[in-house]
C-alpha cells in the first residue's frame, strides 16, 4: 500500500530504514475503535464484574499476631551459636563472619582455648552479635568454616532499648529452642518448656559460670507467645 | 419571640444536618476503605472498633494533634480557606434533600425550595474553588497543576450536570426537589393530571442519567478522573502541602461530596424515598405510605414508621450510590487528563443537548396528544 506521507518526506536524504520506508501493514496506524469500544461502558461493565468477583475469594492477609505464618527451614531469623557433641562452641574465633558482615555487626575478641580442647587454638572470649544493625543477609553463615553459625527461623525480637539488642555469646548459644514456635504456624502455640540447648546442658553441667573463661550465665529471655 | 424559635429550629436542623451527614461521611470512609480491601482480596482496617469502623476517629484524632505546617512562601489566608469551601458545602447540598415522608404525598425536606436543584448545583461548584485555591496556596508548581486540573474538570463537568438536570427539569417544570420525588412516586400535580408519572428517572430519563453518572464521578474527583490527586504523578496534588486538620478538611471534604452527590443521584434518579415495586401489589396512584397511613388514621404510629421507612429507604439508595463509587473506583484505571476534558466538551455536553431536544420534542408531542404511549 502507498506510503501515508510523513516526516520521511522533509528529509534531506531518503529514508532508508523503517516501518514507513516498507509496505508492510505496521506501517499504517491501527484501525480506530468502534464506536461501542470507544464509548468505553461495555468494558467498563465487563471490568466491573471481574473486579467484583474478587469481593467473593478469600483475602490473602495473615492476621498477624493471632495467626503466624509457616516459615520455611531457611528463614534467616536470630542467630545461634552451635556446639559439637562434646558440648563446646565450634567457634574458632576466626574472624571470618565478622569480616564478611556487610553492617559490622559481629563483635569478636579471640582469646587462648583451654588446653584440654584437642586441637583448638583459640576460642572467642566475646562474641557478640548486635542484631539490631543486623541485615539478615546469611553472609555469616556462608563464611563460616566450622559451621558454628547458623541462623534460625526465630523472627527477631524487639525490645525497649538498643542494648538488649546486642545479643552476648551465652545468648547466642541458647538461642535455639523456641524457634519451631515461630516456624509452625498454629502449632506453636502451644505452650511448653524452653528446650534447653545442648550448650545450655553443658553450662549446668559444669555448674560454675566461671568453668568456661570470659562466660557470664545469663537465662535465655523467653518469648510470649499470644495465647 | 416566634423569631428565636425560628432560630432555635434552624439550629436544631443545622445540628441534625450536620450530624448525620457526618456520621455517613464517616461511614462512607470506613466503608470506601474495607469495601475497597474486599475488592483487592484483603482485609481493611479491623482492629479499632468493631469492624475496624473507628479507625477513622483514631486518624481524626491524630490529625488534630499533628503539627500544622506551613511553608514558606505559602498564601495563608486561601491556604486555610481552601479546606473550608472543600469541606462544607456537601452539607448545604445534603440540607436540601428529601429525605422522606410521613404519607406517602409530600415530601420531608429542612429546607423547602422551589430553586432547590440551581441552588445545589451553584453550591456544588464551590468546592471547585477551595481545590483551587489549596493549589494556588501551596507556591508548588505541581500542587498548582493539581489545582489547575481540578477546577477545569469541575467546571467542565458542572455544565454537563447542569444540562441533564435542565431535562429533568423540563419533564416536570419544577426545579424544586420536592417536585421531582413526587413527579417520580406519582403524586406531582401534574402527573395526578394525567401526565404520565411515576416512572423513576433513570428508567424514563437514562440518557440524562448516565450524563449525570459520569458528571457526578468527575465532580467529585473520584477515580476513574481523580486527577488532581493523581496519586502516581503528583505525590498529593493540591493537598500535598497540607498537615493536619487542613490535609483531613480536605479528605473527608472529598468523601462528604461523595455522600451529597450520591444523595443527588438517590433522589433525582432513583425516586428519593419511593420504595418503586410497591406499584406491582398496590393500585394505581397508592404507595406503601399511603396503605400505612390510612391503615392507622394517620396517627403519631403511622407517622413514625413512615418516616423511619422512608429515611430508611432513602439512605439505602444513597448508599447504593456509594458502594458504585467504590465499585468503579477499583475497576477503572486513570486515563489521561486530555482524554477526560474531551469526553466531558465533546461526548458529554452533545449527549445532554440531545437529550433536552428529545425531552422538549416529547413533552411536545404529549401535550398535543399526538403520541399517548408515553
């Protein structure tokens, strides 16, 4: 079909690309809309049945705090410290979490390990982890050589101040134990004894706060579930 | 002495008016926000109150205590204006409605004019001018665009309001509003005479009806042609600038229009407190009020239900009105701002002039008998 004239034809030179420059039917505008399509009511009636549809499916919203949703086993939640089977922390304060956290939020200082620890040199003597500058990236996780560090699928607690924030090595270490209420939804709610950590075991084991160097004992801060 | 009672009247139905009109303003919020969550597959607020309906008190209460801002090189005096005239003259509309009976013949108006459309229709504009005049006030260029916008829409869409209640109009040859209940429940003077009545206008006038719709959505800034807020372009448009108590005037002032042009629609298209499918059971020229009323001689009982029914009656239209605001206000997307003045010059107005020429050649034809049928 003839070409519709158009700013091709004030060109200095000939157009040489383009939809205007081929016969082809891109070339030439879409037909106008018919006259029941233009007066938009039609579609403006069928959109309205669609959206009204909507008024009789089940909403998507979780009713948080009453109800909690299922989080899966990878949720990056509070952080933990693990303990291998004889009950001591696997950290070998290595320092690679605390270099590799984008927000410097891991606190280290290493000191000598007990002598009957085979094989370890250096235990950490603080290691604190400030979860409020926390961005829950897993980085931690991924740098660790020994698998010391995981992150559970507890949803962060808040608190009143920013120092209860900054969770201490005793803290980390009991830190698991009330994470499977967070992840199992309806049933978590239901009430029960704070698993103790095998760490936690180890500690009343030994009976003495002082057995491990540099340890303050201090109780896990139990959560509230909403009964 | 009779003039103090005058007043005191006129106070006792300013606080009425007042007071109702603010509870369904109120209503029509918390409903616009759930009814609006009910449309996206989510829930609304609902936690303050039941059904989440205080949720609106708690915000009111909030923006009273909030900091009110003014910036700098901001008109104070059109900046505090501007949410007054947004704010009030939904309720001088709504003071003019009917809102029932007491035997089915006339109608309970607070106020009883025979200009009452023209009167509601110069008060409506008025809130053109204080979205104007909170764009202007706000010495931001894109708040004036918002305001800008506003006021060409109003005005363009106010003739086209105009023109399709001027064929209401010219059917029954009153303007007051009482006339045009009574021309739709059958008990006008005229139709009594023998012209045919009784027929809701939105049935015997649907041309004007639709013209009307679409007016009152462009009037009201309501979505589909909410331009001046336009959310997406213009953060807050004319009300950007504005904190506190001015920011809310202007947000309930939005929704109060909603509810005084849905009671328009309710009682000019939709018969007001006619109830409509009474006429299937009853005789000719009787409606429900009239049976209770003479069911019980037109005692204090028959008087209470009748306008507790009517009320009723009414506010379940207006209501139905609402719901359609919201209804649409999730379905249509925002097209352009060009595309909605040509629609309110170029499709609208024509459609309303034909729909005068139309009625006017009816109504012609009717008076010299030469078509009965309609």
């Amino acid at each position: 079909m003839q070409r519709r004239p158009g700013p091709a034809d004030l060109l200095d030179r000939p157009m040489t690309s383009g939809p205007q420059t081929q016969d082809s039917p891109e070339a030439a505008p879409p037909e106008r809309p018919s006259i029941w399509k233009r007066m938009y009511i039609p579609d403006i009636l069928s959109g309205m049945m669609k959206s009204i549809r909507h008024a009789f499916r089940p909403r998507f919203t979780v009713q948080y705090p009453e109800v909690r949703k299922e989080l899966a086993p990878r949720f990056r939640g509070e952080h933990r410290l693990k303990v291998d089977e004889h009950g001591r922390m696997k950290c070998v304060a290595c320092y690679m979490c605390a270099t590799v956290c984008p927000a410097k939020c891991i606190h280290i200082l290493a000191t000598e390990a007990p002598e009957d620890w085979d094989g370890r040199e250096k235990i950490p003597l603080k290691f604190e982890i400030d979860e409020l500058r926390c961005i829950f990236c897993g980085y931690c996780v991924e740098a660790c050589p020994k698998d010391a560090i995981e992150m559970t699928t507890k949803v962060p607690r808040v608190y009143a101040t920013r120092s209860e924030f900054v969770y201490d090595m005793n803290k980390l270490m009991t830190n698991d134990g009330p994470s499977s209420e967070f992840a199992l939804g309806a049933a978590a709610a239901r009430k029960g004894p704070i698993i103790k950590s095998a760490a936690q075991a180890v500690l009343d084991d030994a009976g003495d706060a002082a057995a491990l160097p540099g340890l303050e004992l201090r109780e896990a801060i139990p959560t509230k579930p909403k009964d | 002495m009779d003039i103090w009672l005058d007043i005191l009247k006129y106070a006792l139905y300013a606080v009425i008016i007042f007071g109702a009109t603010l509870v369904t303003a109120v209503l029509t919020v918390m409903g616009d926000r759930r009814l609006s969550a009910l449309l996206q597959d989510r829930y609304g607020p609902n936690r303050i109150g039941p059904l989440g309906l205080f949720q609106l008190v708690a915000d009111l209460i909030k923006l009273v205590f909030k900091e009110d801002r003014v910036i700098d090189g901001a008109d104070r005096w059109l900046g505090f204006i501007g949410p007054l005239l947004a704010f009030i003259p939904g309720f001088i509309v709504v003071a003019f409605m009917p809102f029932g009976t007491t035997d089915g013949m006339t109608s309970l108006t607070f106020i009883e004019a025979d200009v009452a459309t023209l009167f509601i229709l110069a008060i409506g504009a008025l809130s053109a001018y204080g979205i104007a005049y909170g764009g202007w006030a706000s010495n931001s260029k894109f708040s004036l665009i918002g305001g800008i916008r506003s006021s060409a829409q109003i005005i363009s869409f106010e003739i086209a309001m105009g023109l399709a209640i001027a064929a209401l109009i010219l059917s029954i040859g009153n303007a007051s509003l009482s006339e045009i209940v009574a021309f739709q429940v059958g008990t006008n003077e005229a139709v009594l005479q023998g012209r045919d009545g009784g027929e809701w206008f939105w049935w015997a006038q649907p041309i004007a009806f639709l013209v009307f719709l679409v007016a009152a959505f462009a009037e009201t800034n309501r979505t589909p042609f909410d331009f001046p807020e336009a959310e997406q372009e213009l953060v807050g448009g004319y009300h950007t600038e504005y904190s506190a108590m001015k920011f809310g005037s202007y947000m309930f002032g939005e929704y109060t229009a909603v509810v005084a042009m849905s009671a328009m629609m309710a009682t000019l298209f939709l018969g007001g407190w006619d109830i409509g499918i009474d006429a299937w059971f009853l005789p000719d020229g009787q409606n429900l009020y009239m049976v209770i009323h003479e069911a019980l001689d037109g005692n204090t009982w028959a008087v209470i239900i009748n306008v507790v029914l009517s009320i009723g009656v009414v506010y379940t239209k207006v209501w139905l009105f609402i719901w359609l605001f919201i209804w649409v206000r999730w379905t249509i997307p925002r097209l352009k701002w060009t595309m909605l003045m040509n629609m309110g010059w170029k499709a609208l107005i024509p459609l309303a002039l034909v729909n005068i020429f139309l009625t006017g050649l009816v109504r012609y034809l009717v008076d010299l008998n030469e078509i009965t049928w309609w």
